[in-house]
C-alpha cells in the first residue's frame, strides 16, 4: 500500500455510494403514509440523506484534484489530464445512456426527457471544468488552489440569483445543465462548488500532508469549520445584510442549505480521516473503488433502465419501515456482490470512450 494514498477518501465515496442505494431503495419503495415529517426517525433519515450528495461531489473533488496535481510532480500531468477529460466524457455518456428508452424508442415513441442531468453527467463536466481550470492557472497550485475556493464560495453565494433560472430559448442539451425547469435532478451550479471546495482541500493535503501535525490541524480545521458553517454561517450573513444592506446576504441566510451541508461534509471528512486507521479495511475500500459500477447496476434494478421494468415499477411505494430497511440492506448487498464479482462498469466504458476519443482525433487531423 502506498504510504502517500490517502486511504480515508476511499472510505468516504464508499459511505456515500453505500447512503446513495440506501436512501434511493427507500425513497422509491417506502409507502407514503408512513414520510411523517414529525418522526424522529424519518426526520433523521432524511437529513442524513441530504448529506449525500454534498459528500459525492466535494470527496470526487478532492480526490480526481489530488491526483491531477500529484500527476505534475510526477511528470505525467498531460497524461491525467487527459485522463480526466475521458473520465468526464465517458460520466456524461454512461448518464444519458441510464436514461435512454429503449422500448419507447422502438415503439415510435420519443421524448426529450432521457435529456435531464443528473448525478453522472453533473461530476463528469465538473471533472472537465476541474482540468481546464488547472489548465488555466498554468498548472500553478497555488493560484489554483486560490481560484477553487473563490469559485466555491460565489457559486454558493450567488445561488439565490439563479434559484429560480429558466432558459426557454436554449436547447435542452445545454439549458439543462443550468435550470431544473426541464426536470433535471442536479444541475452545474451549485453543484460544481462542492466540487470546487474538493479541489481546494486537495491542494491543502498535496501541499501539507507530510508534515508531522498535518492529521492532527486538518481534522481539527476539518470539524471547527464544518461547525461553524452549520450553526454560525446563517448568522454571519444575517449580520452582514445588516451591515451591509446587501439584500443577496439575507436571502441566502433564509435558505442556507449549501454552506451547512457543506460544513456536514467537513464534519464527516473529519470523522473519517481521525479514524483511517481502523476505517482501512479490504472490503470498505474496494466498495470505495467501485462507486460507477455500484451506481450503473443500483440505477438499473430500481429504476429499469434500457427495460423500463425496474423495482419503481414492479413495486413502488408500498413497503413499511421494517420492510424498508430489510429490502435495503438485501439490495446493498447484492448490488455490491454482483460490482465485485461480475461487472467491470469503469474499465470497460471507459476503454470503449478512449478508443472512441482516439478515433476521432484520427479522422480529425
């Protein structure tokens, strides 16, 4: 095992992928009757669902960043970078595929609805626009690591000026990236700043990580900060607007879910990264390695995608809380059995992008 690696990442996407199954398995199968606000269990559930993707998008930051910048010392940045524009591409691809309707699409039936952004297509141009940033600042990590944190905190800031953002003159290829109006489940913005506070935190740890107290301030920054941006950040922008009679403060201390779900984030960061030690087990690593491929056939048993049959529709919202929880800790455990021992999602998608990406660039030169 390599002494740079930084094991607690691998922990944290497989905590993700693993809440991922968990609360789509519910969300999609649990009776309505039993989504009681006022329930302390439900209540919970729920916000720990939320914490999710946040976690996703900022830990796929951190650690496509890490790599990226590590690759410079190395002497193969070009490599990664062009690595990671295959990765963001074949994300994108792998994101429309899921959605494709392959019977309606036989049966003369065709909608522009297979077209929303979701998850995949969100990381996949996120990790594009990582590279081109980094790009950019001249393979600088400083001045990247400067320009991922003030890109973070304006997308979070300004997030009350396009809350509500509809694009009706542009094409619903681009504009759902951009706007929920079509049905997109996440769109670029906010979601890219998670992914930005990743890649800040990425330089911390390329920049410090070999110092002796590093662990020690990290974790501690990790859970001060992740503190404060959930009990004090509504408060400080609250002050602000009254300071500064800047009406965009007070709009995002009233809905201020960005900035305290990113200090949920850093909490779990902390927690994680304090106990990699004990969290740095076989099994809860490679859960962490094989995130696409839990996440392609978790997509298609729920949802039936290509089929249309899929537990949504053979089952929908008829279970109780205990049949819930059962079903969900089965279908855990099957869809990371059959990632493990029967899919290769990652390697074969993504040679199948790098040839495609190498046939153009052959026809285009």
């Amino acid at each position: 095992m390599s002494a740079n690696r930084l094991y607690f990442i691998d922990a944290v996407r497989a905590f993700a992928i693993l809440m991922m199954l968990q609360g789509h398995f519910i969300d999609t199968l649990l009776d309505v009757s039993y989504r009681d606000q006022e329930h302390i269990a439900f209540k919970t559930w729920e916000y720990f669902r939320g914490i999710t993707a946040p976690t996703f998008f900022t830990i796929s930051g951190l650690i496509f960043s890490y790599l990226l910048i590590r690759a410079k010392k190395n002497g193969n940045v070009n490599q990664r970078m062009r690595k990671g524009l295959t990765r963001g591409l074949m994300l994108i691809g792998v994101g429309y595929l899921l959605r494709i309707p392959v019977f309606e699409w036989l049966m003369g039936r065709f909608s522009s609805y297979f077209l929303v952004v979701d998850v995949l297509q969100c990381i996949g141009l996120s990790l594009i626009l990582i590279v081109f940033f980094y790009r950019i600042t001249f393979k600088k990590t400083l001045i990247f690591s400067i320009l991922m944190l003030i890109l973070g905190w304006t997308i979070f800031l300004t997030e009350p000026l396009y809350r509500y953002l509809e694009l009706p003159q542009v094409p619903n290829l681009l504009s759902n990236y951009l706007t929920k109006a079509n049905g997109s489940i996440f769109t670029i913005i906010p979601w890219f700043g998670y992914v930005a506070f990743g890649a800040f935190i990425s330089t911390l740890f390329y920049r410090y990580v070999e110092r002796p107290k590093f662990k020690t301030a990290i974790v501690l920054g990790f859970l001060l900060f992740g503190m404060a941006l959930i009990f004090k950040s509504s408060w400080l922008f609250m002050q602000l607007h009254h300071w500064l009679n800047i009406e965009l403060f007070k709009d995002v201390a009233y809905y201020n879910y960005l900035f305290t779900r990113l200090g949920n984030v850093l909490i779990l960061f902390s927690l994680f990264y304090f106990a990699e030690q004990y969290i740095k087990q076989p099994l809860i690593l490679k859960i962490g390695q094989k995130t696409l491929s839990i996440y392609v056939i978790h997509f298609i048993i729920i949802y039936g995608s290509f089929t249309g049959i899929g537990l949504h529709q053979l089952i929908g919202k008829t279970l109780n809380p205990w049949e819930a929880i059962i079903g969900a800790l089965i279908f855990l455990s099957v869809v990371c059995f059959i990632s493990f021992y029967y899919a290769k999602t990652n390697a074969f998608v993504y040679s199948i992008t790098e040839k495609f990406i190498d046939k153009v660039k052959r026809y285009t030169h």
